[in-house]
C-alpha cells in the first residue's frame, strides 16, 4: 500500500451548497454531473479523467471497471458530506427491538 497522493486535477472548484466544503464536478458518461470531492482517492467508485478543464468519467461497476483512458478515481461528494448525512435520518437496523 502506498500512501502517495496523487495531485490535485486543475479544474475549477464549486462550493458545496450543503455543507460548504469544494467539490468539483464528473460529467458522466450518462449526461449527468456528478459532485465529487477534490482530491482522488484511489477506492472512490467514480472513475475520471482530463477532458479540457474539466472531468469526464463513469460510476464504476462490475460491468465498468476504471483505470485505461479513466486513471482518476474520485468519491462522490454525497458520500463524505457531512450536511448530507446530517440531514439523513439514521434508520433502526431490522435487529433494533421496537419497544
Ligand atoms: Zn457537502
């Protein structure tokens, strides 16, 4: 395991509404954008890459594995927001008792 950090893409930054921190935007293969935390992270399940001064990429997937012409692997930003998981109430799990 390497702990090497890849840099930062040179894309511009956005502020996430909810929470504030900088996100920078995927342009998914799908049409959708997707919001993504800045800095790679190699178990993110978005793969990307380069395209002008923005990102291009794909959720990865059993059937889309990333690497090849999508080297960056991002998380989306939804999953580390903490706005976000404030606002997601935690549900019981099926072994919390009801009374
Ligand atoms: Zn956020």
């Amino acid at each position: 395991m390497t702990t090497t950090r890849a840099p930062r893409p040179p894309v511009p930054l956005a502020d996430c509404r909810q929470c504030g921190e900088p996100i920078v935007f995927v342009k998914l293969d799908t049409g959708a954008t997707m919001p993504v935390n800045p800095v790679p992270n190699p178990d993110g399940n978005v793969a990307a890459r380069l395209q002008g001064r923005g990102l291009v990429g794909f959720v990865v997937s059993r059937d889309r594995l990333p690497g090849g012409f999508y080297p960056i692997r991002m998380t989306p930003h939804f999953a580390t927001c903490e706005a976000l998981r404030a606002e997601r109430k935690p549900r019981g799990t099926p072994d919390t008792p009801l009374f």
